[in-house]
C-alpha cells in the first residue's frame, strides 16, 4: 500500500500470527503476491522495519518452494541490488538469504544412478528416467 502505516501494521500483523503461531510460513509459500509485496517494500520513498522485512524473506528462503518463487519473482537481481544501499548488518541478512537462494533441493535424494547404455533400464523393465537437469543417457 502506498501508507506507510498501512503497510507497517499489515506486515507487523504477518509477524505477529507467526510468532504466536496463528499463522505457520507453511501458509505464506503459496502467497505469490506476498512475495512480490515484501521485494517491493524496499521501492518505497520511506523504507521502515527493514531488518524483520528481511527476516521473514530470508525465513521464507529456507523452504524449497519459497526459494524458487523468490527466484521466479527477481528476488536474486533485486537483493543483489539492494545490498549495497542498505546498512551492514542488514547485508548480511541479503548474503544468507541469496546463498539460501542459490542452493539446491534434494530433488531425487534417493535416485541412483543407472549404468550409462543405451539398453539401460529400470526394474520392471522399463527405459531408466532421467533425472530433471540431466541430458539423457
């Protein structure tokens, strides 16, 4: 919202239903919108409550799917960009939040890989699945 005092109490409400656990961040990750919202509060003329606006993003990274809609929405350009204009200790929030960013989820934890052939496959018979990323064999 374009009230600063809007956008305050809205985010402190967020806050509040988390540490009373009234709300879980399992709720937020479907959020799209506030995702969008919590990288745009920095675009804003006035900028309060920085430091908690990060720590809910920097939260919120820790979760697989939160990590690739923050990817999705630009978060990694836009952090990138912020860090310098914020004050240290507040880039070290931006630093953890992009590493959290750039890791990978265990996608397949128990895939093994399959003897590269041509004629390699499964149990049951069946051609050997590709693990999403890999080039086929």
């Amino acid at each position: 919202h374009s009230l600063k005092e809007i956008r305050v109490r809205a985010l402190k409400s967020i806050l509040s239903k988390l540490d009373h656990s009234l709300l879980s961040v399992a709720d937020l990750l479907q959020e799209r919108a506030l995702f969008l919202l919590l990288l745009e509060w920095f675009n804003f003329p006035e900028v309060p409550m920085q430091a908690q606006v990060l720590e809910l993003i920097s939260t919120l990274s820790q979760h697989p799917s939160a990590a690739q809609m923050l990817r999705d929405v630009g978060a990694v350009e836009f952090l990138t960009q912020l860090s310098p204009n914020v004050e240290p200790r507040l880039r070290a929030v931006i630093d953890g939040t992009l590493d959290q960013l750039f890791q990978l989820p265990e996608i397949l934890p128990s895939y093994t890989p399959v003897p590269s052939s041509s004629t390699a496959t499964a149990a049951h018979g069946h051609p050997a699945a590709t693990p999403p990323g890999c080039p086929p064999t």
